[in-house]
C-alpha cells in the first residue's frame, strides 16, 4: 500500500469511507520505536502511550533453545484509549481468570503448522524434549532498521526459521508499519520468507497471521472443547462465560466461529465490549498474497487466525494446497490488522480498508 494511501486509510476512518482527511477527523498521532536490548524488545509508542511491544528471546546475544516463546511476538496489544485486548497467559496473571490452554498463543504471531514436515505454530515451553524435534523454531537476528514519524513509525526485523539443529529453513524479514488516532491502531505486516532449502509449505490448519485474545473477546458457549494439534495432542477448553461477549463476522457477512471458522474471506473481524468500551480487531488479507481470500482459523475460545496456506483441510472439496520454495526463492505475506475503538468497525470501513490494501 503507497504510504499516502495508508494514511488516509487508517486516519481518517469515518463513516463517509475514509475518503479524505478534514471535516473534524481525528489527527494523525505520532509514532515512536524504542528499542530495548536489555529487556530483549522493541517498544511501540503511538501518541505518548505504549501501543505494543516486538519480543525477541535472547540471551547474550545468543536465541535460547528453551524459553516461553519459540518466535518473536507482538505483545500486548491496547487500543488508542489504552485498553489491552490481548491474553495475558503466559507472561502475566490477570485478576479476571483467564484460559491456560494452547501456551503457544502469545500476543500476535506469524507462523506455520508444516514446513518440511517440522510443527512451527504448536512449539512452546510445553513440548517434551523427546518431542521437540518435530518442531520448528523462529530465532530473532537482527534488529533491521526503525523509523519514527509525525503519523507513522517502521521496524523491520530479521528472524531464521530452524530445526532443533537450528539448522535454517527459512531466513525471515519482516517490516511493520505503525499508524493510529485517537480511535484507531493500524499494523501493516509485510513478511518476506527466503528458502535457504527446498522448502514444503503443505496444506495444514494451523496458520498464519494470528492473535490470541483477551476473554471479553471469547465466543459465549456452554460446551467443553477438544481441540487437537498436528501431532495428536489433545487440549481440553472449559466453558465460563463471565464478562465473555465476542462476535466474529467476515467480508461475505458469514457470523461466530460456526459460520466464520473455515470460511475464504478477505477479512473477519472480531468485536467486544469490555467494560464499557466497544472495541473491533480485524485482520485484513492482501490480494497478492498466496491463497487469496485467505481461510480463517478463528475459534471460539479467543484464536483469531487467518490463514493462507490451508486449503483442503479446511474444505474438502477444495484442490490440496502446497507451495514449494527452492533455494533462494522467496514468497512474500502482507497483512492489516486494524484495532477500532469507540465504537465498532462497521462492514463499509473495513470493505474500504481492503479495498485499497
């Protein structure tokens, strides 16, 4: 997306289709990218206050094969008035109970279920070392560049994707853009994955681009769930619906996780109230990218993902997806997520959005 466009795009998101800035919309706020090695992150600061920060595990300069995340994440994630919409499990314990299953979600993530047949999304803290080599691990490298501005800042990040040999499969860069007002927070997400072998990316659920959110965004359901990863392990989600109100809706009108979950759309989005504050979350596909309209893996139980690498196993009468990347070739993912509070992002805003993505 041109620069000028995203401006107008994300800042001046009013009823009449972010057609142009004036007419009293929200003025563009600064963007600000604080890097911090000694606590192994990158702060965003968007208006004066903390919007999320990029985590990277390292240890003197060195990724640990054993720690809380197996990839870089965005974490927390708060909306323009400083709400956080993001689960605290595993790095914080809220006052309000939250889930402890999937340990693997954290934050906001970007990762894929079989690369060369290696589990890249399940791989957390909780896999038995005589597991751990049907895994896959996302090592931070490097810290690119950063970029402040008077509407927008930039980070761009540098990562290897390797086998428990860390051996490298992938080398990963990636550019954020950060943008918001006093309603709204916008990261364009571009990825770039470089094969440094004959890479497989195989049809599988559990993908791409996701977000692991805060309760009030949970699906209200009275039923236990079962939820199994690529390699069998069963996770049991208990229902509890306190302070639990989340919708999910897509570009094709399709609503909740029963008519979202699956479904090809060029965006879904996700909408709570929490204590009093009407806020949406919508992760938003790219028309270039692999598998456009993209399949969703939303669930109930607070996993938005959009996914663009499943095909067959999300519908079965769809072809088999598979994409091949020889050395040195690349294929690269751009994503939107736009987080809107005080007041709901409508179907026109978020159709404007896409279309001009």
């Amino acid at each position: 997306m041109k620069k000028s466009v995203l401006k107008t795009v994300a800042l001046c998101a009013v009823a009449a289709g972010f057609a142009a800035c004036g007419g009293g919309a929200p003025a563009p706020q600064s963007v600000e990218i604080v890097p911090n090695e000694a606590q192994q992150k990158v702060d965003v600061i968007i208006g004066g206050t903390l919007f999320t920060s990029y985590l990277y595990p390292l240890e003197n300069g060195v990724a640990q094969k054993d720690t809380v995340l197996a990839k870089p994440v965005l974490y927390p994630l708060y909306t323009a008035k400083g709400t956080v919409i993001t689960r605290g499990f595993p790095f914080e314990q809220r006052s309000t109970p939250e889930r402890t299953d999937h340990p693997h979600h954290v934050g906001s993530w970007f990762n894929f279920g079989d690369v060369n047949g290696l589990d890249f999304w399940n791989n957390s803290y909780a896999i038995p070392a005589a597991r751990k080599a049907r895994y896959g691990t996302i090592r931070h490298r490097s810290i690119v560049s950063t970029q402040n501005g008077a509407s927008e800042g930039a980070l761009t990040v540098a990562a290897d994707w390797v086998n428990i040999e860390e051996h490298v499969l992938l080398s990963e860069e990636t550019k954020f853009v950060f943008t918001g007002d006093e309603n709204w927070r916008i990261i364009n997400r571009t990825t770039t994955l470089t094969a440094q072998d004959t890479v497989t990316f195989t049809d599988n659920k559990e993908g791409l681009i996701a977000v692991r959110m805060d309760r009030a965004f949970e699906e209200p359901s009275d039923r236990a769930a079962e939820f199994v990863d690529a390699h069998g392990v069963i996770t049991r989600v208990e229902p509890n619906n306190e302070g639990v109100n989340g919708v999910y809706r897509n570009s094709e009108g399709q609503e909740q996780e029963s008519g979202v979950w699956s479904k090809a759309a060029k965006w879904v989005k996700l909408s709570a109230d929490k204590n009093g504050e009407q806020i949406t979350i919508a992760i938003i596909d790219n028309k270039n990218n692999p598998g456009y309209p993209a399949h969703s893996h939303a669930r109930g139980y607070g996993l938005f993902a959009t996914n663009n690498l499943g095909s067959q196993v999300f519908d079965k009468e769809a072809p088999l997806f598979s994409l091949k990347l020889n050395p040195g070739e690349s294929v690269t993912f751009k994503h939107l997520i736009v987080i809107k509070t005080n007041g709901f992002a409508t179907d026109e805003e978020l159709n404007n959005l896409a279309d001009k993505f």
